[in-house]
C-alpha cells in the first residue's frame, strides 16, 4: 500500500505513489483534466485528474466535487515548479479517489469576497482558508520557540490562577464573576504577581496562558482574551531584562523564519526586516522617545498627523506615537523609563528619579509597536506598602504579596510577551483579530 503523507512532507516523495488524507479546498475543471487543491491540515497540494486515468464514473464524481468534501486520494508525486500549493512547486497525479463525504453545495465560505463580520461569523470555517492557515500555524511555532528558548535556559513553568481576588494592573479592565461565599473574583489580567512568589522558590519562572483585559478598545492590537507568556527572574536588573527579552525574542523570529518559509511565503510576507532581528537592539529612554516625536511631528505636514502625533511629558504613548517611532529603526527597540504615572504600582522607581520608573516596553519595527511590557519590581516592603494606598487598592487582598518584600527580598525583573501582538508582526498582518483561532473583542464572542 502507499504511504500516507503530509504535504508538508511531499518534496521527499517525488516519483513516488502516496495516499493524501484530505478535503476538496478549490476544484478547477479543463475539459478531460481536473485540477483539485487539496489540503490536509499540513499544507495545500495540487492533485490532477486525467479522464483516462480514471473509471469513467469516477471522473465524473470527480468533476463535481464541491469545495470542502473530504477525500483520500492515491498518485504519483511530481515536481513542477508551476504547481500552486503551501508548499508549491509538487502535485500528486490521481490513480485513485474515494470520496469520504461529498460536503453539501451552500458552503458559506466560497472562494469569492467576504466582508470581515461575515467571515469572522464564520470563523470555524474561515480558519480552513490558506491565509488564515498559514497564520495560526506560524502561530503554533511562535509558542513552541516561547517555551523552548525559556526552558532551555533555566526557567521553571508555573501555572498560576486565572481567578483571582484583586486586580494587577487596574480595576478599571477586569472582568468579575461571583464566587460563591467570598464575594467577587476577577478573570486574571496577569500571572506576575504570583510568578514574583514563584521566584523565591525557583529563581527564574515563566506562566504562560490566557489574560482577560475588559478593555473597550477596537484598535487592531486589541482583544479581550489573549495569551501572554510571563518570565520573572530573581536577581535580575532592568538592563539584565533587556538582554533576555532581546535574546528571546531574537530565537522566536529566527524559529518563525526557519521553519515557516512556505507559510510567509504564502502570505506575501517581505521577510527582510525580520533577518535583521538579532542582539543588540537599539535603547532609549522615554526622555529621548519623547524628543523623537516632537521632531517627526515637526516634520510633517499632514495636520491630522500632527494632531496625532501630539504629546506632552507624562502621558503614555499610544498607537500613532509607537508607529512613528518605529519607523526609525529596522530592529525592535526598547524605549526604558517611562513616567511612574502611567505605570502599574509595582515598578521600581529611577534612583534619583521617583517621577520615573524601571520600565521597559520593547516597540516592533514596521509600525506593530508594543509587544513587550516589563519592568524591574519594587522591593522595598514599605515603598510597595505605600504604593498600594496611592493607587487606592486594597492592602488585605495584597498581603500575600507584601510577604514577599518581608522574607529575603531581592531585585527582581519580569516582563509579559502577547502572542498575537507577535505573531501578527511575524506575518505582517495588520489586524491581531486572524492571529488567535476564535478571537474575543468588546463586539464578538461568537462563533
């Protein structure tokens, strides 16, 4: 019997006869041949039928197949360079078709136009397109690099809870839910707190999982529900955390280029910029980001522009302001020291500076922006203390992580990287929405 292959693995059967295992995505009829680009979960191959290969019956089933009917197919592997498929450039000659299941004719993702509400309705279905497969499978790579770059270099996974009892980052973003008699619990925005517990029993620690921001935002690099992976590391600076991010984050685009060429390929993606990705990356400070700006807003011409482009000392940047600055550089780059009031309450303050934090957000070049937050942790137990009354959130709920500043505190670091941030500037997509299989948004919770 031949054996069954994935496509993805077709190059090494060429002149052979193998069996695909697969569903009917396009069917292209010429008169006494049929051209079917089949997939099978690995990849997209042609698969041609010729009538006199063929039972005369069996042709016929053939050129009537509608899109999506699951087949196993036998034939004969061939190279030609004008093959379409992911990869291209092989197609297998049909001897031999059995139909699984002839799917029904109204197949609501035909091969035309869609808007984007009816396709993300269609969700379950549209993730069987080339485009979107390509994607969630770089996707699946990016995540298999996260966890194999930090657990080969000494750090432990923790999983840590996704009900909480107080907020991270800001009350005003969480979704709650009763919990039986003790009142409200929350979906979690972060593991890092628990993962700063973690670090004085396993040193260095990562969680990786999904976080809940109830944010109404419906800019492209936000979802309700999306997954961040989260190192922490004991003894560890804030210019320590930079080398790790941009080592990690350095293996994870080199994984993505290596092992998903015919997946960016297919999606068109120009991967020049993402070979450049390599240590060092480029540092500056708020300060320096801020005077950045202020010179490209004076640059421009464009009124809109300039109104967007308009910031004072004190305020975060936002969408426009990390597309414009990122557009300076062909490497991501880290913009440290970010005002202390637009951070979150556990980040160390700048010696000499309390108007400034130990901040990092590392900025995507081609204007994806933010794919990294981190930060050095406070580790004075009475500065924390006093954080908590400032931000006006409730010490009980935050004694537990007050203990840690009591019993052998040290420097810490840590940082989270969102998946769909970088898996949408791996692709070079523009919307994070095709980066997750069933995106959450303040709009969709369906399918």
């Amino acid at each position: 019997m031949p054996p069954v292959i994935r496509i993805s693995d077709i190059a090494q059967y060429v002149g052979q006869e193998v069996t695909l295992q697969g569903w009917v995505y396009n069917r292209t009829d010429k008169g006494k041949l049929v051209f079917l680009l089949v997939r099978d979960g690995y990849g997209f191959a042609q698969c041609v039928a010729f009538k006199g290969d063929l039972p005369v019956e069996l042709f016929d089933q053939v050129m009537r197949l509608p899109q999506e009917s699951s087949v196993i197919i036998t034939g004969s592997v061939r190279a030609d360079q004008r093959a379409p498929g992911i990869p291209g450039g092989y197609e297998v000659g049909v001897k031999d078709l059995q139909v699984v299941q002839a799917a029904a004719e109204d197949y609501p993702m035909a091969l035309k136009e869609h808007g984007v509400d009816f396709a993300l309705d269609h969700r379950h279905l549209w993730i069987r397109m080339p485009s979107q497969w390509a994607i969630l499978r770089v996707r699946t790579v990016v995540i298999r690099a996260i966890r194999e770059w930090l657990d080969s270099h000494g750090f432990t996974h923790m999983d840590t809870p996704i009900l909480t009892p107080a907020a991270c980052e800001g009350t005003t973003t969480l979704f709650e839910t009763p919990y039986f008699d003790e009142g409200m619990a929350y979906l979690a925005q972060s593991g890092q707190l628990y993962n700063e517990a973690n670090i004085f029993a396993f040193g260095k620690v990562y969680c990786f999982g999904p976080t809940f921001r109830a944010e109404k935002s419906k800019t492209r690099r936000h979802l309700t529900e999306f997954w961040m992976v989260e190192p922490e590391a004991a003894f560890c600076d804030l210019d320590q955390l930079m080398e790790i991010e941009e080592q990690f984050v350095t293996h994870i685009v080199q994984t993505a280029l290596r092992e998903c060429q015919a997946e960016l390929k297919s999606l068109g993606r120009d991967t020049s910029l993402l070979e450049q990705v390599a240590p060092p990356f480029p540092r500056i400070s708020y300060d320096e980001a801020l005077k950045m700006l202020e010179d490209i807003r004076a640059e421009t011409e464009d009124p809109e522009q300039k109104e967007l482009l308009a910031i004072e000392w004190g305020m975060d940047f936002g969408s426009p302001h990390e597309t414009a600055l990122t557009q300076r550089f062909s490497k991501p780059v880290f913009v440290y020291g970010y005002p202390t009031q637009v951070k979150a309450f556990y980040m160390e303050p700048w010696p000499g500076r309390p108007e400034v934090c130990k901040s990092v957000d590392l900025l995507a070049p081609e204007g994806y922006g933010e794919i990294i937050g981190g930060s050095e942790r406070i580790s004075s137990y009475e500065l924390l203390l006093q954080r908590l009354h400032e931000h006006d959130l409730p010490v009980e709920a935050f004694q537990w992580y007050l203990d840690l500043r009591k019993y052998g505190s040290v420097p810490h670091s840590g940082f989270g990287l969102g998946v769909e941030r970088t898996v949408s500037w791996i692709t070079g997509i523009q919307h994070i929405r095709e980066t997750i299989a069933y995106p959450r948004t303040i709009k969709r919770v369906y399918p």
